[in-house]
C-alpha cells in the first residue's frame, strides 16, 4: 500500500470513529436537558455504557481542588485515556495518538471544560476537540449530565491541506458508580 493509500485508509478509519461517537450519543439525547441539582458531590467514579462503548469520568475532589480524568473505549473505533493529571493517550484506527482534557468547576456548580485527541500517520495529522459540560441531575445528585460542544474533527496534510468537519452536539447521562475512584477493569 502507497502513502497516498494509507493516508486515504487512515482518514476514512477517523472519519468512522467520528461518526461512530456521533452516532452512539444521538440515540441517547434526552430532551430538553435535566435541571440541575446540587444534590450529592462529583467526588467518585461515573460511568455511561452501552453495547457500543464505555465512558468513564473519575472526579477527585479529596485534595481540595477537583480532578477530572476521562476515559473512553469504543470498540474498533477507538479508546483513548487523559490520565489523572490530565494527559495521556489515543488509540484509533489511524495508530497511537495523545489525549488531553482541561476542566473548572465553576460557580454555578457546573464542570466546563475541552478535551483534544491528536494522531498523526503517514503524513497525515487529524484532531477531534470539543468543548464540554457536565453537571449533577437527580434528587441525590447521582446522575450526571454531560454535553460534548463544539466538536470539530481537523485534518492536515503533509502538503498543506487541511479540512474541518464540525459534529452535532452529543449528550450523554452517566451513572455514579461510587464515591471511590476504582479502576477501569471495573466498570467493564
């Protein structure tokens, strides 16, 4: 397989984890979007899945300040992990990638924040962002309700090129799991 080839496979095996992720999170789109609740803490461990795919966020409010990890596998389509302190890796068809995920609590009780996924291959760098909120629903609080925003899938190529594709908003409601923060093979 040429260059040329590889650089066409890899962006069409992006393009399918794009549309894969969109997909996964529209069937689920609760409307309008739950009140939220200041009911219980985001401290712990809080996990959406489904026969498609696992999400996973982890808050750590013990030193203080709140932590936010994320971590997704979706199958054939991708995985990817922002580690405790914020970075860590992306796997997706294309190959290896990097994750990065920045978050606030805000005033209103509401976690704002953007996660970027990076890969590069055979010439080839694509960039999935988006912007995100999350916020406790419920009468304990133990649900949490989370929009993706502003999702845009960037792909440059080695001769200059470069194409944006935005994505609709997805939402998504996970569930508290515990007040700990467990591992991964646990929520599986």
């Amino acid at each position: 397989m040429n260059r040329a080839e590889i650089g066409a496979s890899s962006l069409l095996a992006l393009g399918l984890a794009g549309f894969l992720t969109a997909a996964l999170a529209q069937q689920f789109t609760p409307q309008p979007p739950p009140a939220p609740t200041r009911a219980g803490s985001y401290q712990g461990t809080w996990s959406y899945v489904d026969r498609r795919g696992t999400l996973a966020f982890w808050f750590d409010q013990s030193g203080g300040k709140l932590l936010v990890r994320y971590r997704y596998d979706l199958g054939f389509a991708g995985s990817g992990d922002t580690g405790a302190g914020g970075t860590g890796v992306a796997e997706s068809p294309i190959g290896k990638g990097t994750s990065a995920l920045t978050s606030t609590l805000d005033a209103d009780g509401v976690i704002r924040g953007h996660i970027t996924r990076r890969w590069t291959s055979e010439g080839v760098e694509a960039i999935l962002s988006n912007d995100f909120e999350a916020y406790r629903y419920g009468p304990k609080g133990e649900t949490l309700y989370c929009v993706f925003k502003n999702t845009r899938r960037e792909t440059r190529r080695e001769d200059g090129g470069t194409t944006t594709e935005p994505f609709e908003d997805t939402t998504f409601n996970f569930r508290k799991l515990t007040d700990e923060i467990v591992f991964w093979e646990e929520i599986r």
